[in-house]
C-alpha cells in the first residue's frame, strides 16, 4: 500500500519535496489507520525518551536519596525538598528519571534482541527454504528442537549460564526468538518459491544471492516485519518476567521489568506508585507496538487490503 | 498421507536427541552446584566430605560418560534420580504432570472462550466503539506480564473485602472445590494473557471469510444474518483458530511457572524452577525433556490435524 | 463516524489508565495520602526492617521468611504471650488440643537428616526428630545466650576428655501416627540407639561431621552414652544439641535401605509427620512424646500443626491476612499494613546473628592492605542502610553467636568503629597508594530484592567516598558454589549472607586459614593461635575473654566488612499462645513446637468457625 501511495502521488503531483510527501502519507496513514497511529504515536513517544533520556530526566536516575524514601506522586522530598513528579521509590530515588532511562533499557534491550533474533531467523529461515533437501532437514530438526524448549525456561537457563549483563539478557531473548521466526519465515519463503517469477528467476540463470537478495528476501519482508513488530512485545514481557525471577537487567541500571518486579510488589498497598508507573510504561510501550504492527500488516498484507 | 505421518514420526527421533542433548548442555553449563547447597547450611566442610558427596551423586564421572548415561536412560524413559531429594526424576514429574495439564486446559479453555468470543464480536461489528474497545483491551492484556496480574489477583479480594483463596492444594478428586478456589483463579491470570492473540487472530481471519464469495450467497439466499455468521462464516474463519490453540495449550504447558508458584500450585513448572535455584541438574533435565516431549507431540498432531482440517493443504515439502 | 473513530482510541487509553490505576491502587482512591503515612510511619514507628528474607535467611532457603522465632519482646501492645512455665500466676494457662497453622519452605527435600543442612528440612520433616540435648526456649533466656537442657537424654557430665550422657527412660520412638517399621514402633529410646545416631552423624557421607571432630569414639553403657574425646572442647556439647544433630533409629534406615532419603520418618519429637510435596506437612501431637513443661503437664499442647507451604512472598501475606496462616514472618513494608489495620496481631521482633558482609581477596592487592578495608568499612553508613531499609531494625555484631552475653562486644564499640567516616577513608586510601580512589569490582548474591536495594545504597556510599564499585549480581547457586567456599573465587569484593553459627564454627570455618568456608583467603597465623586456643579453653570465664579479643582483634582488621546482622521478625495471629521464645542458638531446630498453644475461645472467634480439633 505504502509503495502505491508514493506512486500514486508522484503521478499525480510530478516529484514534491520528501517532506511533504511524508507528511502526506503521515495524514493518511494517520486517517485510515487512526489506531494505529495512536500506536506509533506511543512509539515515537517511547524512543523519544529513550534517545534523549539523559537531557529531559530531571533528576540522575541512579542517585539515591535515603531519606526522600517512597514520596508520593506530586510531592516534595522530606529531606532534599526535590520536586518530584511520579515520587520516589524505596531507596528515594526519582521515578520520572528511572522510568526514562528505563525507556532506554527497554528499547535497547527489546530492539537488539529483535534485530539480532529476527535477523538470524529470517537467515536461516530463508536459507533453509531456498537450499531445500537435506541442508533443510537438519536445520528444521534443530530449529524444531530449539522450538520446544519452553520460552521463559529457555531464557532463564541461557542467562544462569552466560551470567546477568544487560547485553546477555540480550543475547538470551534473540536465541529464543530465532526459532519461531525462522519457522514463520521458512514457510513464507516456501510460498514465495511457488510463484512464477522465482521460476523465471532461475530460467535467465540468475545467481543464487542475487535470488536471495532482490527476489526472495523483499518478498517475505512483509511477514519478517509484522512478526518483528508483535515479538517486540513479548521481548519487553518477557524481560519483565526474568527479572520478576531475578535474571534480568541487573541493577542498578532503570528497567522497566526490574521495576515492576522488585521491591514495588512489596510496596503495593502502601506506596502503589511504585508498582503503577513502570507497570503503565510497560504496558504502554506494548500496547503501542502491537497497535502499530497490526496497522502494518492490514497495509501491508495482501489480503488484508480494503480491511481495517 | 500415511507416508507423511509416518515421516513425521520419524522425524521426531532426531529433533528428541537434539533437545535431550541440548538440554544437557545447557544444564551443565549452569555454575553452581547441587552440592554446596545442601551443605549451605554447615559452618565448614572439607574437600574431601564435598568430593565424596560428588561420587555419591555420580557427578564425578566425565560429561561424556554422564551424557551418555543420560540419552541411553532417556530411551527407556529412565531419568536418574533427583541430585535433591533422591527420588526417581520420572515419579516426580508423572505425578505432578496431571495438575499442569489440568491447569494449562483450563487456562486454555478462558483463552479460547474468551479470545473467540471477542474476536468475533470485533469482527462482526467492525469499526464500531465495540470494536476499538476489545482490541484495545486484547492489546491490553498482552502488555501485562502474568506475575502481575497473579499479583493482583491475590491481593485484590484481600485489601477490598480481607478474603484470601484458600492456600493449600487438593487433587480435584479428593475436594473439587479446594482444588477450583485455586486453578480458577491462576486459570485466569494466564490464560487472559494467553487470550490475546486468539482474539487477534479469530478477528482476522473472521473478516476474511467475511468477505469471501459464499457468504455474500448466503446474504442473497436470505438467511438470518446470525445465522450467516454461525453456520458459514464461524466454522471457516475458526480453522487456522484452532491450529494456533492447539500449539498454544502445549506452550501453556511451559507457561506455567510463575503462576504456579504464585498460587501455590504444585506443577510441573514450579518444580522445574524449584530445581534450577537448587541445581538439582537431572531433574531439571528430565523435566524440560517432557515439557519439550510434549510440545513436539502437539505440534505433530496439530500438523497432521491441520491436514483433515483443510485439505488444501499439501504435503509435500512441510 | 469519522471524527467518532479518531476521538476513540484516545477515549480508550485513557479509560484504560484509569482502570489500571484503579487496579494498582487496589482502590484506594486517594494514594497521595497513602503515601505520606507512609513515609510517617517508617520514619516514626520503628517499624521495621528487612523482609526477613534478606537478613535472617543467611543460611536459609530463598524467600523463606517464616523461620525466625521469637523472643522476649512482644512489641505491640496487645496483651503479651508468656511462657505457661512463667512465674507469674496471672497469666492464662495453656489449653491442650487446637491447630497452628505456619509457612515455611517446601518439603520436596530428601529425608534424611544427615544429608541436608537447610532449614527447609528442619521446619518439615525434622520436626519429627529430637536431639540428645536441646537449647532451652524461655522469655528469661535472652537474645543470644543459650542454656542447654536435655532431651532424649536427660543428664550429662564431661570429665575431661570423659563425656558421658543419661539416656531418658521415658523416651520412646513414636508408634501411632508414624510410619510402621516392625520392631520399632513406640519400643524404648536406648542408648545403643544414641550410639548409632551419633555414628551415622559422625560417619561416612554425613554432612555434619564438622561437629563430631573432637569425638574420638562412642560406645553404650546400660543407659548411658559414653564419649572419649580427642581433645578437651569447650563446644561437644554444645554441638550434641546444635539442631543438626537428630537421631535416627536403626529400624527406620534399614527399612529405608540403608539410608532416610525417602523416608521412613520416625522420631522421638511430640509430633509426627506427614508430608504433601509442596502442598503442606501435616504434624500430629504424639500422645507418648516424653518431656513435660515445668508444672509436669505433658507436652505438646497442640493436636496439630500444618506447615502450609506458599513460594510467593505476596501470596504468604494474603494468607495471613484472611487468618489462614498462624504466624508469619514480615516485612517492613508488611508491618505498616499490620499496624494499620490489624491492631489484634501480635509482633516479635529478635535480634539473631546471621549476617550480610562483604568479603575481600585478602590475598591480592590492594585487598591485602589493612588500610584498604578499613576504608571501605569507613565508606558505608550502617545505620543509614538499617533506617532506609531495614526499618531502623539491625544491629551491629561479628555475626558469630557466642557461648554467653559476656562474650559479646559491646554495641558502642562497633558503633564506635563503623561510624561512616569520609574523610577518614579517604586519608587511609590516600596512604594505601590511592589518593584518586579504587576501582573495584563487586559481587552480589542476589537472594532478594532486599539486597538489591542494600547494595544500590551502600554503590552510592562507596562512590562519595571514592570507591567506584561496578556491580556483578549472580544467584545463590553461584555465589554459594564460587564464592561462600574455601578460597572464593571472586575478584575484589563480594556481598553476600551467612547463616548462624557459633563462634568456634564460624571462626574456624572463616577466619582460620585452614577453615572450610575460608572464602575471603585470610592467613593469620595469631589469629589462627587465638582460635584454637579459645576451642579448647574449658574455663568459661577465660574463654569469654579470649573471644572478646579476637572480636576486638577482628574489628581492627576488617578481614570481612560486616554490614548488618538482623532481626527476625514474626507477627502471629492473637490466639496462638506462648510464641514468644528466645532465638538462643539452635538453629535450626530453633521453634519448638511443643510449647505452642492456642486459645479456644479466641480462635473460635477470630477464624469464625466451629472447627476445633481437640
């Protein structure tokens, strides 16, 4: 859809200035899909404070201030007479910051394993489709046997083993992401290959990368980013989930999941900001991936064209 | 088909050996031992009582020898005996097996009740507040983690009304009741989660079937429109449905650890991560390899049911 | 329409805040206020200090917070649980019959108590097996001093290196109730089963051997147990009623097949047990048990008890809220709920000696220089650690339990020497070679997010001191295979817990350079010689004071940081009677359950039930 728009508009208009084509295909996209812009929207928001966290943080999210412990939301800090605007948490430091630079944790944490997982997986997915025969069969067999390995067990496991480190949490949710994507993406491939033009591909004797590269991979990108766009979710959960377990990203770095988790479930009657604020950003954060990947694949997806 | 399935099942030796040696590796590869954590308790110990402790366990004997005993064990489904508590590793787990099972159902049937229900409503009243409402709350509930939802669950009816769930566990057999006041509510905490995305995905494929030719027939032919919607439009839009929830109850199956051990319920998942904090490696071991077990058999009847279900589908390079 | 669905998602979100604000606040709908008390109230009332997970579990199981019994004190106001035994006439007598329902650990251990050094065992299965000798539990002992009593046996004397111990005529292996093992059952506690008892604990493939070290043999005479000692030690005894030490009888293990591991589990304690891995264990009062309280009625007073077994620290709360736990250990943050709005639960607060300390490579630089320790002890602000998160509830000691209250170094003493100096640690940095500070990396076993939060705090101590620490976290596992060992393997610092142990365990397991647990690879031959010497000191007097030295010696050279020792801290539920017990130092058969009793009339009005078992 996207691609037609742009065509359809440089039609129309001769070649207007990328600017305004953008924010004409923004006006759009934001018409047909308003739901999903409010996605994108949470999105922008997300990696806004993300890149930017160490300029519009009020306060160092690591500073401790002992004696401004658990202060309320919109309160002022007994001892330091801080201003803070979602309160501290138990050892008195400041939410707004921590939640920031938790923005920051999460979208590194949660893009990296994406990019890593779902990369490695569309590879072998897509290899593995195009090769076929036995190089096909062996690598199912291990991609099956990675597959049923139960998801937190497995992540859990690869990080006792590798030890606590923001990049091993990394590392952990990337591998068990490989398996159900490259699955998902062998299949599509396995579609793709149906189709008459990879025939002819072969025909005029096309090089195998050059099949790969121009053919093959734009042709199940559609389906890489709508998967992308729904793990991106679960990697925050299930981020949250390791460090409920106590293997997430250690600390002292602000994560949303440690947050969550920590010391805030012992704090819920009496200090509920605590628990509430990385709880809202998590689910903010997800639920704004998930309405923006839907959105992608109504346009995105053939057969989804004309539906909302 | 027959060559298919008997294919598939052949196929599945290899994938086994892979997880048996996966799991394996992965468990040794852990630091920390079972040893000195049973002696966590003693003052002082000498390395001679900690190595004697290590042959006791058999843990002396070389990886490989250890890794062989264990795959040829695994052949007549014999797992070795827990490192913590002496007990066959198998035992164990066959008698824990029928509460997760029981649980992961029941969260099944909340996901699939619920996911269907809602995704059909959001389709059939597409656009509508009703549905922006539900997908946001599907959206919604895949952004909480399951431990906080348990969390809540717990603690609600205890700061509202100063009523708690009842604390210990019962087969359901023995006390139906005590054994429901439990797994409803731990059910519930996973399976709203896991309801997400059935939800999602009985909405998409509603609207298409929605839009296909044989439905705008059964418009002309006059039929109610409830009854368009149940009797043609449900049954083609639930396939690929169904598919998906056949693999989601076997990986509810592995999704049972944190509520487990929130409610108290004595699973499969909760002795799983009961082992690994103690490093008690041959169960761990034994029970990844039946969760994984399980998991590859679902997959494999889904595959083969997916077949009978729409016979579109070929078999040729699955 | 148009404008309708643009204007929809946005009504949505925010309906969906406020739902799951409603749900975060569980309601309350002023969380301002909340918060403030909040803040109030943990600064004012002492209220308290750890999940009793991060202090008192040293050497306990994760998470598990219902050990910890108590003592004396009976903080709250409500009318104060005293010893049935106690003097004074106005107190309620105890009532037999009843069940108290408590929280611990899951019994999915092995069964055999010369195979496990956890807790976990010794709040379940161990509750059916007794000692030799036992630590007394009553209000007039106080926070770690001891006084040992008998049990199965009930009269000793040591005569140099001649030891012989009275076998109880009166005890009995249980019969009803136990498993059936023929020949055993409700027959005579003999003498001859003493001596096999000792020797399975002394034996091969025991883990409690470090006990019996001075034991050079044991034999059985008539109704008497005869040891011949090695060399004379101040610490048999003690160690023959240390917790660990349960007897087993021979019938039992052979049933078992040469081992306990799976049972059978018969005693001579006032309850048998019975056991749902991870649901409950189920103890019933053992109509034959053979001790009585000191106006000679027979003990238990319970019927029954039930070990509920709840891994989620939340859910345990939630438990004992809706009364369906007796007792349970708290947090802080648990307390100010209690205190809002349970007035009727009673609180116990005992101080205990586990600890959390900070070990050092005292082989390698700069570790191996005095100075550098001492300046980091000077960078931590202790008691800014306790108020923040502990509630103001930790004390200062060398986490060793000693012989005697004479034995321990006085409070002002350590808060003399741990007051947070900066600029003192700086000058000792500065003469040690560092004046831009130290880089140093720092371990932490992560038992709980507790400890967590301790060392967040005490990274920004450190740091205004200028000891920049990068933090490494590991899992118990980790922490207890690498660095809670001989000769850890870490770099630079470690933080972690240790359990309670007595002054000679802990000194010749820690500080001896020989000693099993030696993580922090301290070689001091004079501290060696003082600790060897105060093992084998038979005058109590004497020996006092040499344990008075080493502590002061300890205290200057900082081989450990210790940062806090804590407290246990219980709350139980009005009826349940006679909780109040010194910790003394039986870990870890510290709770006896014998001496529990509830009231009737209470209980039936609080549970709001008919239910009473008699």
């Amino acid at each position: 859809m996207a691609q037609e728009q742009v065509i359809d508009t440089l039609q129309e208009r001769g070649n207007p200035p990328f600017l305004q084509r953008f924010i004409k295909s923004t006006l759009r996209f934001i018409k047909k899909k308003p739901v999903g812009a409010f996605g994108a929207l949470l999105m922008i928001i997300m990696i806004f404070c993300a890149g930017t966290a160490q300029w519009i943080s009020p306060y160092d999210p690591y500073q401790v201030h002992p004696r401004d412990r658990i202060t309320g939301t919109f309160e002022r800090g007994e001892d330091t007479g801080n201003y803070y605007i979602l309160g501290t948490d138990e050892i008195g430091r400041d939410l707004l910051s921590r939640t920031i630079y938790g923005a920051r944790t999460s979208v590194t944490v949660s893009f990296l394993a994406i990019i890593i997982g779902t990369t490695t997986g569309s590879v072998i997915g897509m290899v593995s489709a195009f090769f076929g025969g036995k190089f096909d069969l062996v690598i199912q067999r291990i991609i099956d046997a990675m597959f049923a390995f139960p998801l937190l067990i497995f992540a859990l496991a690869i990080v006792s083993v590798v030890g606590q480190s923001m990049m091993n949490v990394v590392m952990a949710l990337a591998i068990v992401l490989i398996p159900s994507v490259a699955r998902t993406v062998r299949g599509a491939a396995l579609s793709v290959m149906e189709m008459p033009y990879m025939e002819s591909c072969r025909t005029i004797g096309a090089s195998t990368f050059r099949t790969v590269a121009l053919h093959l991979m734009p042709n199940v990108t559609a389906v890489i980013i709508v998967l992308a766009s729904i793990q991106l979710g679960s990697a925050i959960i299930v981020e949250a989930s390791l460090s409920f377990l106590g293997l997430g990203t250690p600390p002292p770095t602000p994560s949303w999941g440690a947050m969550l988790s920590g010391s805030s479930r012992n704090f819920l009657e009496i200090a509920p900001h605590m628990a509430i604020i990385p709880g809202m950003a998590i689910s903010m954060a997800v639920l704004g991936i998930n309405l923006l990947g839907d959105a992608i694949r109504d346009l995105w997806d053939p057969r989804m064209r004309g539906s909302q | 088909m027959q060559t298919y399935i008997l294919r598939r099942v052949l196929l599945m030796i290899p994938t086994l050996m892979l997880v048996a040696i996966g799991i394996f590796v992965l468990t040794h590869l852990m630091p920390g031992d079972v040893i000195m954590i049973q002696l966590e308790g003693a003052a002082s110990f000498t390395p001679e009582q900690y190595e004697s402790i290590k042959k006791e366990l058999g843990m002396d004997k070389p990886y490989i020898y250890q890794m062989g005993k264990w795959l040829w064990g695994l052949t007549h489904l014999d797992m070795g005996n827990s490192l913590w508590n002496n007990k066959p590793v198998t035992e164990e787990i066959f008698s824990r097996l029928p509460t997760t099972l029981q649980l992961a159902f029941m969260a099944f049937i909340v996901s699939s009740v619920l996911g269907i229900v809602f995704g059909v409503v959001a389709a059939i009243r597409q656009d509508t507040m009703l549905d922006h409402v539900t997908r946001i709350f599907a959206v919604g509930g895949l952004s909480l983690p399951d431990f906080w939802v348990g969390t809540l669950i717990i603690l609600l009816p205890i700061i509202w009304f100063n009523w708690g769930f009842q604390t210990t566990y019962a087969d359901p057999w023995e006390d139906f009741g005590r054994n429901m006041q439990l797994m409803v509510p731990a059910a519930t905490a996973i399976g709203v989660r896991a309801s997400a995305s059935v939800m999602r995905l009985t909405r998409t494929t509603m609207l298409e079937v929605l839009r296909n030719d044989f439905i705008r027939t059964a418009h002309a032919k006059g039929l109610r429109e409830r009854m368009v919607i149940y009797r043609h439009a449900l049954r083609n839009a639930l396939i690929p449905v169904v598919t998906v929830m056949g693999t989601q109850l076997s990986r509810l199956l592995g999704g049972t650890v944190i509520v487990e051990m929130l409610f108290a319920i004595p699973g499969v998942g909760r002795l799983l991560l009961d082992s690994i904090t103690q490093r008690d490696l041959t169960q761990v071991q034994g029970n990844i390899m039946v969760i994984a077990g399980i998991f590859i058999m679902m997959n494999l009847i889904v595959d083969i049911s997916y077949g009978f279900l729409d016979p579109r589908i070929r078999y040729g390079r699955l | 329409m148009r404008k309708f669905r643009l204007l929809a998602p946005a009504l949505l979100a925010s309906g969906m805040l406020a739902m799951l604000l409603i749900m975060g606040c569980g309601g309350s709908d002023d969380d301002s206020t909340t918060t403030s008390t909040t803040t109030e109230s943990s600064s004012a009332a002492s209220t308290a200090a750890s999940s009793s997970s991060s202090t008192s579990e040293a050497a306990a199981e994760t998470k598990e917070e219902a050990k910890a019994e108590a003592t004396t004190a009976t903080t709250t106001e409500t009318t104060s649980a005293a010893a049935p035994a106690a003097t004074s006439g106005d107190v309620a007598q105890p009532q037999y019959g009843g069940e108290w329902t408590f929280q611990s650990t899951s019994p999915r251990i092995g069964q055999d108590p010369i195979n496990t050094t956890g807790t976990g065992y010794f709040y379940n299965w161990g509750t059916a097996l007794s000692s030799l000798l036992r630590y007394k539990m009553d209000p007039s002992i106080c926070s770690g001093c001891y006084e040992i009593i008998g049990d199965l046996a009930d009269s000793w004397t040591v005569d140099g290196l001649d030891v012989t111990l009275h076998i109880n005529p009166d005890a009995k292996w249980q019969g009803s109730g136990a498993p059936t093992v023929a020949g055993l059952n409700g027959r005579n506690f003999t003498a001859e089963d003493a001596v096999f008892g000792v020797k399975r604990l002394a034996g091969e493939g025991s883990y409690h051997v470090g006990y019996w070290a001075a034991m050079e043999s044991v034999s059985a005479d008539g109704d008497n147990v005869k040891f011949k000692l090695k060399y004379p030690s101040a610490t048999f005894i003690p160690n023959v009623a240390y917790g660990f030490n349960k007897m087993s009888a021979p019938e039992a293990v052979d049933a078992g097949g040469g081992n306990l591991q799976n049972g059978p589990t018969i005693g001579t304690s006032g309850f048998t047990v019975d056991c749902e891995v991870d649901v409950q264990c189920v103890y019933t009062r053992n109509p034959d048990f053979h001790l009585s309280d000191d106006n000679g009625n027979q003990l238990p007073y319970l019927s029954q008890a039930r070990n509920i077994i709840i891994p989620d620290v939340q859910a345990r709360f939630a438990a004992f809220r809706a009364r369906k736990l007796d007792t349970h250990g708290i947090t802080a943050e648990q307390r100010i709920i209690i205190d809002r709005q349970y007035p009727e639960i009673q609180n116990d607060e005992i101080k205990h000696y586990g600890s959390w300390f900070i070990h050092f490579r005292n082989d390698q630089a700069p570790w191996n220089d005095k100075r550098v320790r001492q300046a980091v002890s000077k960078s931590i602000d202790r008691q800014e650690i306790y108020d923040t998160i502990y509630g103001g509830l930790a004390h200062m000691s060398l986490a060793m339990a000693m012989p005697a209250a004479e034995a321990y170094l006085p409070q002002e003493e350590f808060k003399k020497a741990w007051k947070r100096d900066c600029t003192e640690a700086k000058s000792l940095l500065t003469a040690a070679g560092f004046p831009d500070g130290l880089d140093a990396k720092f371990w932490v076993a992560n038992y709980s997010e507790t400890t967590i939060a301790v060392v967040e705090l005490m990274q920004q101590q450190l740091k205004e001191c200028g000891i920049r620490i990068e933090l490494f976290i590991h899992d118990r596992a980790t922490y207890l295979a690498r660095v809670f060992t001989r000769h850890g393997e870490f770099e630079d610092m470690a933080y972690g817990p240790q359990g309670i142990f007595t002054a000679d365990q802990w000194l010749s397991a820690y500080y001896h350079s020989e000693g099993g647990r030696n993580s922090s690879w301290t070689d001091d031959p004079e501290l060696d010689k003082m600790i060897d010497a105060q093992r084998q000191q038979m005058d109590p007097a004497k020996r006092n004071q040499e344990l008075l030295d080493i502590q002061a010696y300890l205290l200057d050279q900082t081989y450990q940081a210790v940062i806090l020792t804590g407290y246990s801290r219980t709350s139980h539920q009005p009826y349940i009677k006679n909780y109040a017990y010194s910790s003394g130092l039986d870990y870890p058969g510290r709770r006896h359950v014998e001496h529990i009793w509830v009231d009737k009339d209470e209980y039936l009005t609080y549970r709001n039930e008919k239910e009473w078992i008699d």
